[in-house]
C-alpha cells in the first residue's frame, strides 16, 4: 500500500458512491473504526457481484479475508455523503490485495486508506482454490 496521505483519487480504479449511516457514529460524534471496514467490505463485494465475478450464494469459491488494516487521516461523522475507492495491489494464484480509499464526496485526498486480502477458498473443504478465470479477469480489470 502507498505511504500515508501518498494516495489521491486518480490512484484508484473503481468508485462507490457511500454515505454515513446514523449508525457508524461513535458517542465522540464521529464515525467509528469499525465502520470503516464495512465499507470496504461494500465497495470490494459490489464490484465483484456487479462485475459478474462473484456468486455469493451459489459459486464454487470464496474469499476469506486473512488480513485487514487502515489508516485515518480525517473524521467523518453522520450526515455525510462519501465516495469509496478500490484497486487491486497483488494478484496470486488463490489470494487478491485489495487497496481502498474512503473519501469525502468530491475531495482528492481520502480521509481513510486500508487494506484486505482474501484467500479464495472451496465453499465445501475451505481448501485454497485457484482464482476462477472470471474472478481473475475482473480483478485484472482494476489492478494499479
């Protein structure tokens, strides 16, 4: 992942309009970490459902993330309309890099970057699985 505060927008390949819920805000009146990683999970899992690359309740693999951190550079709170960002960092034979970023609508500069890794995986043994073509090209598709 790039150095904090390295990356802009034009770094990222694939955008999610978010917005904060009433729910995300923390007793300090700002959004709170955990939230974070629901919109990460958001933006990766819309991509790859919209992308035709991932079949949620009937394909044969599945990712499982080994691996998640994120970097907070600016607070967000409840109401705030926001713009989530992805690339893919690493391709492997059964594992994916992604790379997020949580802007403010219409800034340049994201208030939050992070990370996760998926292991895909057999849904029946949870055995590592090659990345099935599909899924490979789609994140091809948004690699930096």
């Amino acid at each position: 992942m790039a150095k904090p505060g390295l990356s802009v927008r034009n770094d990222f390949r694939h955008f999610l309009a978010l917005q904060t819920r009433w729910a995300d805000n923390d007793v300090y009146g700002h959004v709170n970490n955990a939230a974070y990683y629901g919109y990460f999970d958001t933006i990766v899992n819309e991509y790859l459902i919209g992308a035709g690359a991932l079949d949620i309740h009937e394909g044969l693999v599945i990712g499982l993330v080994v691996e998640t951190g994120c970097r907070y550079f600016a607070p967000l709170e409840f109401p705030q309309k926001l713009e989530g960002a992805l690339r893919v960092a690493h391709i492997g034979n059964s594992s994916v890099r992604y790379e997020l970023a949580i802007f403010k609508a219409g800034e340049d500069k994201p208030a939050a970057e992070g990370h996760f890794t998926h292991v895909y995986v057999e849904r029946e043994t949870r055995r590592p699985s090659p990345l099935p073509d599909a899924l490979r090209k789609a994140l091809e598709r948004v690699l930096a």
